[in-house]
C-alpha cells in the first residue's frame, strides 16, 4: 500500500465522526463488544483481552454543539462538550462500556454525567495512582485493573484469564514499539515522517483496534523509510501540553508550513504512556501495574515526587529530541497543562532553550496568529539560536 494511500485512509477514519470502522468491527465480529476510553491513559490491554475492540474518544473540533453546551459552563475546556455531543447525538451508541481515567476534574465529572445519561451503558472511573511509594501505587493500581478485568469480562461475556491478558500485553508492546520506531524516526529525519502524517495515522489507530493499526503503522514506516523528501531548513520543536484535548489538524498543519520540524510531541499521550515493554512472564495484572508505576511517562496528569523533576523535564526532552526550543501549546482553560506551564517554562528558559506559549481550542479555525508565532519563532531561533 502506498503512504499517500495509507494516510488517505486514516485521515478517512480521522473524520469520519460516526466511527463507521468500530461499527464495522462489530459487524464483522458478531457478539463481541467496544469499548471507549477518554483521554489520556486506559489499560487497552484489558479491554482487548476482554474481545472488545478499544475505542478511543478524544472529542472533536468538527462537529457542531448544539447540545453539549447546556452542560458546562463556559470556562473550562471544549472536549468535553465534543464528547457529550458525539455521545448525544447517537455517534456512539455502539459502545458497551466507557472507561473514564482520573485526568482531571472535567472528566471525572464527565463519568457522572454519562452513568446519568446512558445508564444502560458500563461506566467505570480509574484512579490512577497518584502515590510517592511506588509499591503501594502498583498494589492500588493492580486491584483496580482486577476490577476492571472482572467488570470488562462480565459486560462482553468472556472470562478475562492470565493467558487472555498477556496476549493483549504483547500485542500492546507491539504496538508500543511500533509507534517508538515511528517517533525515533521522525526525530531523526522529521522530512520523512510529516507530523501531520503520523498525527493522522494515530489518531486512526484509536479508533481500528491494535490489529488492523499495526498492519497500517508497519506498511507506513517502510514508506516513510525508502520514500526519500526533501530537507528543508526548519527548526526543531516540541509540542507539549497537548496530551488531552486534541489540537485541530490545521494548527499541527500550520506549525510545520510556519517552517517547524516537529520532533517531539505529547498529542494523544496515552500511546506512549509506559515507555518501555510491558513483561510477558508473571502475573500480566501486576506487570501492567509495575509497568504505569514505575515506567509512565513524565506528564502534568502524574504526580511528580522529585520537586526538581517538572523543572528539569524540558531540557531532559529538549536533549533527547536534540530540538531548538519548545512550544507550549495547551488547550484553553486545561487546569493540568496550564498549571504546570510556569515550571515547565522556567525550567526550560533557565536552561537557555527558546519557549513560546499559546492556547487553542479543538474547534480553533483561524490559524494565523499560530502561524505568524511559530513562523517568527522559528525565524528568530536560526537568526539568533544556535541551530
Ligand atoms: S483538556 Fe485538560 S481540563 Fe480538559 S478534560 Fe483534558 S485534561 Fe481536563
């Protein structure tokens, strides 16, 4: 398959607001079940070893609201009056159950709403562990996967047994893997792997089930490989602080035309929350615990013991990526993003890297002000930097 191709078909996926590829899931799995997660980490491992297709739901800057409004005030974040109208619309009807991880306060609030406005459907709220002692974090951690397993199991019929879940462990490192091979690559040569590209083909995998996603991210990744793109002189960014609420097409679109390789991101973060393999051996419940526990990525959305570690977490990712500087690019009224900026950006700005900062909604459509910022970053960066 070629890459325009793979890319036509998961900017396909990406728009189609009626989840057409999970209904046909289901249609070509009769008596099996979906699964939704909201952002930003769900253990998709138990829902697969559940035989139910994993869903993600990250709202959506396309789609009209006409009744998510009547359920939030007006300052706090778009995504869930997206979700709220997807949901009320019918557009995911098809789901049985709908997990709700402790991001934030809006969508812990959100799992109340929907157990009030679907109560047919299976509503459960993860506490993720938010604990100094990593041990007692993984022992918390694994119950609440174990209820998750039993409750998952009930609602699609099936018993979730060990041999269940460490199948969907290795499918999942499979998929981690894939998608670290994809980000190295991109950070090695961005003009190969558009972010836009990769944005797409994630956001695609949210949506396909892990299957079908590593057949497409595979066939990508050779493309990018060998399809040879012009270098162009651009300077290398990290996104940060788009871990939940998505920012438009158009703004990841517009940052890379304003002359930005984009080398690190945190978009849809919950794909690349445990950053290494999950083990095989063992009990697969606690190797998933351990796994968050101890192996999560830094993120606004975990509690950080080391005081130095949110200072420090900048220029550890600027270094990593070997990038020029970094742009904050949080959702509008995004508590965890927006109350972690100031120490991310002294952080970083202590250690000499170029920071700017800007604030979007999932249904921002006027993109110049981004482009004139990141442009003149980015022309300031190679007259003034040293890249
Ligand atoms: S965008 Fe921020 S405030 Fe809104 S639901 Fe997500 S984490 Fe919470």
């Amino acid at each position: 398959m070629s890459r325009t191709a793979i890319v036509d078909w998961a900017r396909g996926v990406y728009e189609d607001l009626d989840f057409t590829a999970a209904r046909q899931w289901l249609a070509d799995h009769p008596g099996r079940h979906a699964c939704g997660y909201l952002p930003v980490y769900a253990p998709r491992e138990v829902i697969h070893a559940a035989g139910m297709l994993p869903v993600g739901i990250h709202g959506s800057g396309d789609i009209e609201i006409i009744r998510g409004d009547a359920f939030y005030q007006s300052y706090i974040c778009h995504l869930p009056r997206s979700v709220v109208e997807l949901a009320q619309s019918g557009r995911l009807d098809m789901l049985s159950a709908v997990l709700f991880p402790s991001t934030c306060d809006v969508i812990r609030n959100l799992s109340g709403m929907w157990q009030i406005l679907f109560p047919q459907m299976y509503v459960r709220y993860l506490d993720l562990p938010q604990v100094a002692d990593p041990q007692m974090g993984a022992e918390f951690w694994r119950r609440e996967l174990d209820v998750v397993r039993r409750e998952l199991g009930r609602v699609a019929g099936i018993e979730v047994t060990d041999e269940r879940l460490r199948a969907s462990v290795a499918l999942y490192n499979e998929v981690r893997g894939v998608i670290r091979g994809l980000y190295a690559l991109r950070g090695a040569k961005p003009w190969q792997v558009p972010t836009e590209e990769l944005y797409l083909l994630m956001r695609a995998g949210e949506v396909v089930g892990p299957e079908k996603f590593l057949e497409m991210a595979r066939a990508y990744a050779a493309a990018a490989e060998s399809d040879d793109q012009r270098v162009r002189d651009r300077t290398r960014v990290i996104i940060t602080g788009s871990f939940c609420e998505q920012p438009p097409l158009g703004l990841i679109k517009t940052i890379e035309r304003a002359g930005c390789y984009i080398v690190d991101d945190d978009f849809l973060a919950g794909n690349r929350f445990l950053t290494g393999d999950v083990p095989l051996d063992g009990d697969p419940l606690s190797a998933l615990a351990e796994g968050l526990v101890r192996g999560a990525v830094k993120t606004s959305v975990l509690y950080e013991p080391d005081p130095e570690g949110k200072r420090n977490l900048m220029k550890n990712r600027v270094a990593a990526a070997k990038a020029d500087g970094v742009i904050f690019a949080a959702a509008s009224f995004c508590d965890p993003a927006l109350l972690d900026r100031p120490m991310l950006r002294e952080g970083a700005e202590k250690a000499g890297i170029p920071c700017i900062a800007f604030k979007f909604a999932e249904n921002s459509g006027q993109f110049q002000q981004f482009r004139e910022q990141a442009g003149t970053f980015s022309d300031s960066i190679k007259l003034w930097g040293d890249a």
